[in-house]
C-alpha cells in the first residue's frame, strides 16, 4: 500500500512501500538519503543513498520512493555506539568533497559558500523524518523560516506523512544532534578569506554543526586525557621556546650595564671589566628574556624608518639602572617599555598595531608566572643563554591548556614545538584529538547532546601507507573507549583502498559520471570488506590497472615484444629476465607462459637457444677446469 506525504507543494510526494525500518542501536539519527540538483552552475542531478536498509528514488514525477532492501547489516557490526558507516569516494571533480561541505557547513556559511546550490538531506531518527534543504523554491513551495534555507520534521499520520512543522519548533530535536564537521571556506562569496564567518552567530536553524579545529592545545588535552591511546608520549613534553629576535645586539640596550639580560658572561666581562651578579631562577629568566624579545620583535617588524628611531629612543630612555636581581622590578620595567612603544604605534597609525594584542601577551605571562607545572631549563647558543619551558604530558591542567591556547592565537616571539614523533604518528594523533576536542565542545555547549554525525572529507590524506591502514580502527577503537555514552554516523571521503576494506560494500557509495550522458550518478561497490587492494582499486577508484603507468608501460612492452615473431634466442632470454623482474606471481606466471607458447613452436629458436644454453655451459665448465688447474699448481 502506497503511503503518500500531503502537502501545498508542486506536484511533490513521498510514497512508500512496506517500509520497517531496522535500527542498529536506539534512539539515533543518521542521514540516509542526500540529493543535490546543481551546484557552480553544474547540474548534478545526483541522489546517494546512506542506509543498508532503505533505497531511496527522486522519480521524474518529483516523487521520492523509499523501498525496503532485503539486505538487513550485521547488529554492531562497527560497534555498539557506532550506527552507520559510510565512504563516498569518486574521482577528482566528482563533487564527493563539494556534498560533504554543503552537509557539513551551518546554514549561514552554506548561504556564504554556495549561493546558488540547490540540495535537499533526509535524515532518520527512530521512524521520525527530517528534512533540511536549500533553494528549494521551486520543489517545495512551503514556508520558509529563513532565506533559502528550509529545516523540516515530517509526521506519519494513518499512513500518510505530513510536513509537520519548522525543526525548531519540534520539541528539542535540533538541540539533540550535532554534526561535526573540518570545513572548507574557500569557496565563500564574501571574501572573508579561508576562515568561518558566522562563528558566533546564534542563529542557525536545522541542526547543529560544530567545526574541527586541530591544534596543538587539541592535541595536548587529548594525549593527556587519553592515556590509554597515547601512553607513549605521556612521558614526553611539549616545549615552549622564544624565538630569538635580537637580529644585533649592539643596537638595542635594556639596560645600562648590559643589553640584554641573558647576555652571556664572558661578553659582559669583555665589555664592562667586571662580572654582573644576575637572577638565577630559570622560570625568572624566561619571562625577562620573552619580554625582551616581544618587544624586539615589534622593533623589527616595523616599516617607518621614523617609528623605529622613535621606537629605540623609548628603549634607550627606559633603560634599566636598578637592583639587577630584583625579578619584580626588571619586569614592571620592561612591561613600561613595552606599553609605551605600543601606545606610540596607536598614536602614530603604524598598520603594525592592529596585528599586536599586549594584553593577550601579558595574559601569557602571567600564566607562565603562575604555573607550578611547569619546568624551565637553560642552555647556551650562540654566546647567549637560552631558556626554554617545558609542559608534562602525564596528566590534564586546564590553566597550561590555556596558555597554549593564547600562545597559538598571538603574533608574538613564542614557538611551541611537539614532543618528538613521526609525521604520521602526530598526523593520526592530531587528527583524532580534533575529533574529541569538537565533541567535547559541543557537549559542553549543548546539553544532553550524545548522538553526533561526523563528516571526514580525506582526513586520512597526508598519512603513511600504514597509518592509513590503522586510522579508521583506530577512530572507532577511540569512540567506543572513550564516548561511549554517544551514538555515531560516519560519512567520509577517502583515497585509501585500506579504509574501503574496512568497510561493508553496502557502506561504500561510487560517485560516477557519464561522458555520453553528462550525468552524474551513485552506485554501491562491488568488492570492499577484507577485499584485497587490487580488487579495491579496480572497484572503488575508478583506475585502469591497480598498477603504476610506468609499470603498466612496462608491461605492455613486454606483451608487444612476446608478439614478436621475429625475435632470437638472446632477445627471448632478455624477456625472461625482465619478466622475472615482475613480484605479482600471476602476471608474471602469465606472461612467462605466453612466452612459452608463442615462441616454443619455431624449431630454428629452440636450436639457438639450445646451442646458446651449450655455449655458457661451456664456458662454465672450462671457468671452474682452470680454477681447479690453477690449485694444483699452487
């Protein structure tokens, strides 16, 4: 019995047939269907069905068909908390990263980034449906609560389903839900730049969206909160180091017996005929030299030869000539100096002001000054002493996450450098601490959210081979451990044949394109789960042979010269020999058996080759009559 959605559209319907839906866990939502009509001007025309259970058609008619598929997934075959799993993969210009933007961006950026696309997603939580779409003026002649955009719950009604109302206005359902995304903000009409517009703008109807940010505060809090996936690197520490800025010393002078306080010794001595008693508390140390290298490197990066001047004579004027181990004073001098200066830029409109923040430097020092945790050692280069800050990764401090977060916000002389590990190592590691750093945020933004769709467009790019090949375990393994109160779906995009072989082909979606046609369309893989790669490749990622081109070259080289009818016996021997070059035991079986084949029959071959076989034997045994003569003359 065919079940239609009643409502004052044009010409639109739902229809269903026999629909039961089978949930992996509870209470969940999860995307199962995505179409888009156009975007950049492109007519897509493209619909990709998520769900093992249902099909979902948008028919010439304007009806959406959901069939129920015989195919019923294994009960947590992911994992208990994980609902569904699903990879879009396509070769470049596909649209694969374009679709998972557009669902991963909020309403507002969407509108920012893609003006003129045209989408719908369907969304399914516990036999409830929700809609969310954008221009959908002339498919969905309904209301719209803001521009363009459109968020809707349906209801099912005496086997009809409805639109029943704006999203925001069903209960808390949006609150309930949030999908995570790493946005890509290069395409906004806006010329803001690679950055989120509408960051902090409230007013974003459907549901949430919290963005991936991967930085080194993220990676901190995750290594530290997770020992159990980091116990490697929780003996480690992350550094703080300056940046030294004092391009010569002879031309800047903080005090009036010494340039710069962490001067080394022996050039004092030189200079002066006498050796300066000085602090030789670490932490003490650090924070002078910091100070002095911020304002150095404001020093440095201004333009108007004439601010400079100005800038230097602030410096000379606010030389030090006080107790030289007095911390307390040293400081509250060089602070002066440094808000000075900063004031004489402000006055003067040196552009160079409006990238400084002396508060947010200050805020630093202060939390450098007032972290027991923390551990400064000192050594020497370049005739100077330098002193570096270390941060313990054994256990959380919320204060040094902080500080590393002011740290990677300011423009300033400060580096904060990772503890020791390979490029994949960190690349995995930060990655996943991204994740975890935007479900912890919304958790804290948002209450009672537990049930996520996370977006991943190629997180995996950039990693080695075999971390590659450990990354979606590795993901799951996380979210299973360490949130399993949350409910996930997610929807990536890869290039790695590994990730597909952890997948079920039912969760693996082609985006094709026909050349003939000029259409786009989405079919679902043939070869995935525990497949091996030649067969992933051939299936998923759209490629000729699962091989280089110079060693399909190579190959078809070879097959040419088999060919050959006209070949000796030294070029049938060079054959083999390059045929055994090859590893892939088939190919090169084939290939010498082709060999074989073609040339066994010439009888004149044969006896060449026969007679060359004789030749090198010859000489072999003569080589070994000569080495035995030779020891019984010795």
């Amino acid at each position: 019995m065919k079940v239609y959605i009643v409502y004052d559209v044009k010409n639109i319907s739902f229809c269903y047939y026999n629909i039961s839906i089978n949930l992996f866990v509870g209470d969940a939502m999860k995307l199962i269907y995505f179409y888009l009509w156009r975007c950049y001007d492109v007519d897509f025309n493209l619909g990709i069905n998520l769900s093992e259970n249902t099909f979902i058609t948008l028919k010439k008619d304007n009806t959406l068909e959901i069939k129920e598929l015989e195919h019923q997934a294994p009960l947590n075959f992911y994992g208990e908390n994980i609902i569904n799993v699903s990879a879009i993969v396509g070769k470049n210009g596909s649209g694969k990263s374009t679709i998972l933007n557009i669902l991963g961006l909020n309403r507002l950026d969407v509108q920012s980034c893609y003006p003129d696309s045209q989408w719908m997603a369907i969304y399914e939580n516990n036999g409830a449906y929700f809609l969310e779409g954008f221009n959908l003026e002339e498919k969905f002649n309904i209301h719209k609560y803001a521009k363009k955009y459109i968020a809707y719950s349906l209801k099912k009604d005496n086997n009809e389903l409805y639109f029943d109302d704006f999203i925001q206005n069903n209960g808390n359902i949006q609150n309930n839900y949030c999908i995570i995304h790493n946005p890509d903000f290069s395409n906004n009409k806006n010329s803001y730049g690679n950055s989120n517009i509408h960051e902090y703008d409230s007013r974003n109807y459907g549901f949430k969206r919290s963005y991936l940010k991967t930085n080194v505060a993220s990676l901190y809090e995750f290594i530290t909160k997770n020992n159990d996936f980091c116990s490697n690197l929780n003996k480690k520490n992350i550094n703080i180091n300056i940046i030294d800025t004092n391009k010569d010393s002879t031309e800047i002078k903080f005090y009036s017996q010494l340039n710069y306080y962490l001067e080394h010794d022996s050039l004092i001595f030189i200079r002066s005929k006498k050796n300066i008693k000085k602090i030789e508390r670490n932490e003490d140390l650090f924070i002078i030299s910091l100070i002095e290298s911020y304002i150095t490197y404001i020093i440095n990066n201004i333009i108007d030869e004439e601010n400079i001047t100005n800038c230097k004579k602030i410096i000379t004027n606010n030389e030090y000539d006080d107790d030289m181990l007095n911390f307390t004073l040293i400081k509250e001098s060089l602070m002066k100096t440094t808000i000075e200066i900063i004031k004489y830029l402000e006055n003067n409109h040196d552009y160079l002001f409006e990238h400084l923040n002396i508060q947010l430097f200050f805020e630093i020092i202060s939390l450098i000054k007032n972290n027991n945790k923390l551990t400064f050692n000192n050594g020497q280069s370049s005739g100077k002493n330098k002193i570096s800050c270390s941060i313990p990764l054994n256990e959380y401090d919320n204060s040094i996450h902080e500080l590393i977060l002011k740290i990677e916000e300011i423009n300033a002389p400060i580096a904060i450098r990772i503890p020791n590990m390979s490029s994949g190592e960190y690349s995995l590691n930060s990655k996943i601490a991204g994740i975890s750093k935007a479900i912890n945020l919304s958790e804290n933004e948002i209450d009672n959210i537990k049930n996520f769709i996370i977006i991943l467009d190629e997180y995996d790019e950039n990693l080695h081979p075999e971390w590659s090949r450990r990354f979606f375990a590795y993901l799951l393994d996380y979210l299973k451990k360490e949130h399993s109160e949350c409910k996930f779906q997610l929807i990536i995009s890869t290039h790695s044949p590994y990730i597909i072989s952890d997948l079920m082909k039912e969760n693996v979606i082609k985006i094709e394109y026909n050349s003939l046609l000029k259409t786009f369309y989405s079919t679902k893989a043939t070869h995935s789960f525990a497949s091996n790669v030649y067969d992933i490749i051939n299936d998923s990622f759209f490629l000729s042979q699962p091989i280089g081109k110079f060693a399909e070259n190579k190959i078809n080289d070879i097959l040419n010269l088999i060919d050959d009818k006209s070949i000796n016996s030294k070029k049938y021997n060079e054959l083999q020999r390059l045929i055994n070059t090859i590893d892939d035991t088939y190919i090169r079986k084939t290939l010498l058996t082709k060999l074989c084949d073609n040339h066994n029959f010439n009888k004149e071959l044969q006896l060449e080759k026969i007679e060359d076989d004789i030749q090198t034997l010859i000489s072999k045994k003569n080589k070994l009559l000569n080495e035995i003569n030779g020891k019984h003359h010795d």
